[in-house]
C-alpha cells in the first residue's frame, strides 16, 4: 500500500479556490444604447504611439509591464515577440472575438467598443473564461477606444492581417453618413495599419450601408474585392456571419447578411 501525502486544510481550500468557476457577465446588466456620438470628446486613454502602448494589462501571458512596473502574479515577465493582429472595431458584446480565439489561438486579437458598459462587459466575459478554461482565451482582449480617431496611436503600419467590420451602425440620415466607419480617409488608415495580404471583412443587414461600404472600398487604390467562391475556405466567414449578437438576431428574424471582404494590395500593385 503506497504511502499518501496528507493535504493540509490551508492546500484544501486554495485548490478549491481555484477551482472555482466564475459565472460570466449577464448582457441585461450591462445594455446600453447602439449609438455613440464618434465626434464626441469621450474620457478616452490612448497612446502617444503604438511604441508607447502597454499591452500587459491586456494580454499578461504574452507582454511584460513597461516602465518597470511589477507584474501581475502569473504575469510574464518579458515579451511573447507577438503583436496583435486581428482587430474587431465595433466589437458590440464580444461574440466574434470569444469564437475566434479558439480557432486562431495564436494570433492575438482585439475589440475596440466606444460603449462604457458594453466594453465592461466584454472585458468581464474575457477574464471569466480566462478563469474558466486555463491556458484558453489569453489571446483576446478589449479597449473601450475610438477607432474613427486613435487607430494609429495603437497600431503600427502593416501590423494587422485582418480587420472586421460587422453590422456597423448604418447612420441612415445623410447628414450623419460621415460618422460610417467606412469612407475614403478612414480607409486610408485601415491601409496603412492592414499589411499587404491583410482582409477587411464587411457585413450588414442593411443593403444601403453595404453598398456605400462596397462603393468606398471598390474605390480605394489598396483594395481588391476577394471573390465568395474564394471565401468559402476562410473559417473566419462563419463566424462573421454568426458570431455577433447583431448576426444572430438577424438570423432568427429571417433577415439577409450582406458580406463582401477585400484584401489588402501592395503599394506597387
């Protein structure tokens, strides 16, 4: 009979701690209306430059803390080499980022949502799983940001490989089309943080917004539209299609998802 090591009341208590599940972030607590005023001089925190960005409070497993800060405990203590490469803008409740963590686990990927509660939310939902599945959903993360101004301060050029864009406020009156998140000057920077090869991925129920965004894309000199027999191959497309709470409330409404992705060229193309 082999010998068994005695467990004190202090190692019981601590393995049952961690064991513990985290119940994850009910959506009722956490509503807030789909319109946020982009123009508006919101409390936001961004860097100076994406050199200047502390990712550590984002991703612990994979960046140390800048400025000599202390490290979480757990926390690396030097820098994985990744970057983050996939950007979900617009993110809502975070269902396109929490589906593709697990099918792109080692590419980092991050929501931007201007919404306060809707980025609580998301930023809850992020660390339950977290706790819930050790070692899983390290890879995304979430910044209550404006994407519409403060791009470049947090992504370098040709950082990303893809972008989304998924059920984007339509802005139905035309005095309000300049708030869209695709036009010309906007694409330009989402050229210049998308490197060559990168996607942009489009998708709306409504039809006007999906051909002003098709009109906008088809225009710019950096952008080619990817053919759908070509998409069918992208496990992204699934999920874009079905992963959102928008996408889903389309899908039980019988409504249509209108998708066309464009990648990014070459300069000299």
């Amino acid at each position: 009979m082999e010998d068994t090591v005695p467990t004190t009341t202090g190692e019981k208590r601590h393995a049952e701690e961690a064991s513990v599940e985290v119940r994850l972030p009910q959506k009722k607590y956490f509503r807030q209306r789909a319109h946020a005023n982009v123009f508006s001089d919101h409390h936001l925190d961004y860097p100076v430059s994406p050199a200047h960005m502390d990712w550590s409070k984002n991703f612990p497993n994979h960046f140390a803390p800048k400025n000599g800060e202390a490290p979480a405990e757990g926390a690396v203590t030097k820098d994985s080499g990744k970057k983050v490469e996939f950007a979900d803008i617009g993110c809502g409740y975070g269902g396109l980022l929490v589906a593709l963590s697990t099918v792109f686990p080692d590419t980092l990927m991050l929501g931007m949502e201007i919404r306060v509660k809707v980025e609580e939310y998301v930023n809850q939902k992020i660390l339950a799983l977290r706790n819930n599945h050790p070692g899983s959903y390290d890879n995304v993360s979430i910044l209550r940001m404006n994407a519409m101004k403060f791009l470049p301060n947090f992504f370098e050029k040709h950082q990303l490989s893809k972008m989304f864009f998924l059920f984007p406020d339509p802005h139905f009156k035309k005095r309000k089309h300049k708030a869209r998140i695709i036009t010309p000057t906007l694409l330009s920077e989402y050229a210049y943080v998308l490197r060559p090869g990168g996607i942009i991925y489009t998708i709306s129920d409504v039809k006007d917004l999906h051909l002003w965004m098709v009109k906008h894309l088809e225009a710019h000199p950096l952008f080619v539209r990817i053919p759908d027999e070509e998409l069918v191959d992208d496990p992204a497309v699934e999920h874009v299609r079905n992963a959102t709470e928008e996408g889903q409330k389309v899908e039980r409404n019988n409504g249509d998802k209108y998708l066309a992705c464009y990648r990014r060229i070459t300069d000299e193309d």
